[in-house]
C-alpha cells in the first residue's frame, strides 16, 4: 500500500485547547466540542463526526502562520478516510461541512481568484468581544491536549462516530502520557464535559470496539456500608495515547507547554 494522505503530513499531533473539550468548573454552557456534535437546534446530528474531525484536520495540518490554507476539499476528504475524488459525495460533504463552520463562526471562508481560502479562528474562541479570534497554537500560552497523528493514520477520523470522536477527546483529556488509565465520574463528567450519557456510552463501547480503549471491572467495599462498587476502568491503546509534551524552543519553564490533567473528579465513585 502506497503512502497516504495522513502519512505524508510529518506532524505528530494537533495541539488542542483542553477548553475545547473541557469547561470550567462551574460553566453550564455547551463545549465547542458538545457543540459540534449538534446539528444546529436539535440535540444530535450524523454530521457531527466530520464537523469535528475536519476541524482537527484543519488545525493538524496548517501548522505555520498565518494559519491559512486553500487546499481543496477532496484533499481534507481523503485525509479523514473518504474518497479524495472532487466529484465524489465525501469532498461534496466535505465543501458543506466547511460552509457549516463557517456559518458557526468556527473558521472564516474567503474567494480569492479561484481559489477558496481557508483561515482559521480559535478553536475554543472563535469570537472575543465581538470580534474574530484569529488561531495561534496554544503552546506556551494555555493547557492544551495532543491528539496523536495515529487518529489518522490508523484510522479513526473517518471510522469513528461523533460519539466515538468526543469520546476519544474526552478520554485524552481525563488521561495523560504517563497515566493512560481512567474512570468516569458521572457526576463530574457532566459537569466538565457535558456529553450526553447515551452519547457518552455509545462512545465508548465504540472505542472499546475498535481497539482504541481496552476495559476492565474494578471491584472496592464502601467502608461504612460495606457494599460492593464496581466501576468500569478504561486504558487508551499506546498508539492513541497523548504524546509526550512538546515544549517549544526557549519556552518559558513556567509556561502551560504541559497539558496538565488535574482529574479530582475521576478519582470519585463512577458508574458508566
């Protein structure tokens, strides 16, 4: 098999802001993330997958400023697993997803000539008083989870469902590269993803499906009721695991080029 379009990009991962997956203790409104996985006025929506996954393409691959690109849809098709073919139904999902973007304020569009420009906005905030929010990596200045090339190169931007998606963010949000283990709080979760329960199993059985998470049964006694709890605990497969941090030359050593995961929540009873 020849190279493919994933292999040939030689970054080996998206730096993605942990407040597009995570909200702040307290914040009961939607992620960018949660938002994404919703068709716009309704609470679900199959477009959701490709929504997020061209928009993590997106980030991926325009690594250098200004953070623009005009490479044409049938080259983000291909990436995220469909056809690479401009006349086939993924670029033409692909062209509609884009203009979806837009229309959210999550990347701008522009006609140059004959080409279509592609320039992206923050992805955790796209507006900022008002005004467009333009991109710039989150090393050195915000905490940020890597999303390894192994999402595309094995795969998983184009197999995963949007459940499967959000849940893979949110397991390497609640996981680090050298604690690749975790459990969900309910509780918790709710409160700092806000991913729907039925999305949120359907995710994981999915990724637990496709190899990307292997589970296991934790037993504990409640020391005051002496009941049982059982809890179910996942581990992400090395390959979809978080790279280890990239720290950017003369960084600051006190700056946020580590994406900390400080999962109190997690460590309370969980039911899945």
């Amino acid at each position: 098999m020849g190279e493919t379009l994933a292999d040939a990009v030689k970054r080996d991962r998206c730096p993605l802001r942990r407040s597009f997956v995570e909200r702040a203790e307290g914040d009961d409104t939607l992620t960018p993330l949660a938002s994404l996985l919703r068709t716009q006025g309704a609470s679900g929506g199959q477009g959701g997958a490709l929504r997020i996954a061209l928009l993590l393409s997106l980030i991926w691959v325009t690594a250098r400023p200004p953070y623009t690109t005009t490479r044409v849809a049938a080259y983000w098709s291909g990436l995220v697993g469909r056809s690479d073919d401009p006349r086939s139904d993924g670029a033409r999902a692909v062209r509609d997803a884009l203009h979806e973007l837009a229309d959210r304020g999550a990347l701008e569009l522009h006609n140059v000539g004959p080409k279509l420009v592609i320039v992206l906005r923050d992805e955790s905030r796209p507006v900022l008083n008002g005004e467009p929010n333009l991109y710039v990596p989150p090393y050195n200045t915000e905490p940020y989870i890597s999303v390894p090339r192994a999402f595309w190169t094995r795969g998983l931007a184009g197999d995963l469902s949007g459940a499967g998606i959000a849940m893979y963010l949110c397991s390497l949000a609640l996981t680090r590269p050298d604690e690749p283990e975790f459990f969900i709080a309910s509780s918790y979760f709710d409160e700092r993803y806000g991913i729907s329960r039925s999305s949120r199993k359907r995710g994981l059985s999915e990724l637990v499906e496709k190899g990307v998470l292997t589970v296991r049964t934790e037993e504990s006694q409640n020391p005051i009721t002496y009941r049982t709890v059982r809890r179910n605990v996942y581990r992400l497969a090395k390959q979809f695991q978080q790279p280890e941090p990239w720290t950017p030359p003369n960084a600051d050593a006190g700056a946020f080029a580590v994406p900390a995961s400080t999962q109190e929540g997690k460590r309370a009873t969980a039911t899945r």
